[in-house]
C-alpha cells in the first residue's frame, strides 16, 4: 500500500511542472473588427502575410477570399498560400479573408423565382457587398499594407457566383478570379444567360479567370463555361478545368491550390 502510495506522489509530482507549464500561442495571422458604412455594421477581415513580409520592404499582390472568416475558409486557404511559398511554387501573395455573416443576402443578386424569394428571403444583396468590397475594405488594406496593386478574388459555391458576377458586372474590381464550383444555378442561371452580352461589353484590360466544378449536375457552370469560349474577349485569359473526381463538399481545397499555381506562378519556373 505505501509502496503504492509513493509511486502515485510520485508521478503527481513529475506530471506537475508539464500541466503547470502555459504554452506559446501559434499566430497565423491578424484579426480586424472594423466598421463599415455600407453594411452598417462591424465586420470582420482576417490577414495572413507571406513569411518575410516584416524585413523585405517589397510590395504583394492581394488575394481577397470570400467566406474569409476564422470558422470558414480562412485557415485552408492560407495554408495553400503558405506552402506555396515555402516549396516555391507560387509567388508570394497576402490573403485578406472577408468575413461573411449571411451567404445568401451577401454573396447573390435578386432572384426573380418565387420559390427562392420564399426560402431565402434575405437574400439579394451582392451588390452591397460588392461596394463593400470596393469601397472599404481594398481601400483598407492598401492603407495597412504594402501591396502591388494585383488582386485576386477567390471563392466556392455562393462564392464562386460573387466571383463570376464580379467579373462580369466590374471586372476592373480585380485582375484574377478563381470560382470553384460556382452556383450558377441561382435565379435559374439567368448570370450565364446574360454573359455573352456581359463579356463582349467587358473592360479591355488584361484578366484572368480560373473556373472548376465538381462532379455535380444542375450547377450551370458548363453553360457559362460555353459562354466563355464563344463570347471571352481576347484580354480575358480563361481556364476551365472540371474536377470530375471531386464531390461539391471535396472540391475547394485540391482546386484552390492548382489554381494559386496556375495564377501565381513563380517568375521563371
């Protein structure tokens, strides 16, 4: 029994000093909680800057990602950007995750189908967001950062269509556009049945967009894909590459980090 009794004290007292222990934090990346005019309403952006930033006096291009938040695709998404520079795959870029708070109201436009007025009744508002974007959080993070003036916009599913809608309603907005999985089916894929007309009145600036879907039926992205090929402006660089392997939950992080190498290659590789 005493022999017991010693051995437990014992290991209480070795256990001790590890539980007293308080371990070091693992920062990622700096959280702003800042107030938007547009949204009338605090909103969160989430930055991850490429290793060297502090020291290297250069400037970045931005990556802006949609569904941004802590609890959405921030983490994935900036590991991507992380291993693409510490492998050197890809260029270095800075990731500013946009938070969103209602996916329907922020990331689609107005719908003129009963049915989806009656699910999602808040839905609509994309193009608040987008002068959200635009207007407060580029001018933003180009006050606090040293960035190059190159954007990039990124986002899956409701994401992806913002991505498309931006294209073609302000494709100055960015230079890069990645839309994985975009749901161009919302409104009865009346965006894909506008695009023809909507490229050919495009901005003549140089672009790119690279677009994916999983292996999903009704999603509307082949439709959009056709779009492309017909109606793209020369300056329009486009990529369509379905992931027929992936599933719509599967798809976003493998197509996420073949499209940061396909856009944001090195120089020279």
């Amino acid at each position: 029994m005493i022999v017991r009794l010693l051995t437990m004290l014992l290991l209480l007292a070795v256990a001790a000093p590890a539980a007293a222990q308080s371990g070091t934090p693992i920062v990622i990346g700096q959280s702003y909680r800042l107030p938007s005019a547009v949204m009338s309403a605090d909103r969160t952006l989430n930055i991850w800057l490429p290793p060297g930033y502090a020291t290297s006096g250069k400037t970045y291009p931005v990556l802006y990602l949609l569904d941004g938040g802590v609890e959405q695709d921030f983490h994935h998404i900036s590991g991507l950007a992380q291993l693409g520079t510490i492998v050197g795959t890809t260029q270095d870029v800075i990731v500013v995750g946009i938070e969103t708070v209602d996916r329907r109201n922020e990331l689609a436009f107005p719908t003129s189908d009963a049915k989806l007025k009656a699910d999602y009744p808040t839905a609509g508002q994309s193009a608040r967001f987008r002068r959200y974007i635009a207007n407060e959080v580029k001018p933003w993070v180009a006050a606090h950062y040293r960035t190059s003036g190159d954007d990039g916009l990124i986002g899956e599913s409701l994401a992806g269509l913002f991505v498309v809608e931006t294209l073609l309603r302000t494709p100055a907005l960015f230079d890069r556009y990645i839309a994985i999985s975009p749901s161009l089916w919302w409104d009865n894929e009346s965006l894909t049945a506008l695009a023809p007309g909507l490229l050919r009145a495009g901005d003549v600036q140089r672009r790119w967009l690279w677009l994916t879907v999983a292996d999903e039926k009704g999603m509307g992205v082949d439709g959009f894909a056709a779009a492309l090929k017909a109606s793209a402006p020369p300056t329009l660089d486009w990529t369509y590459a379905p992931r027929r392997d992936e599933t719509h939950a599967t798809i976003y992080h493998g197509a996420a980090l073949a499209a940061l190498r396909a856009l944001y290659p090195v120089v020279g590789k």
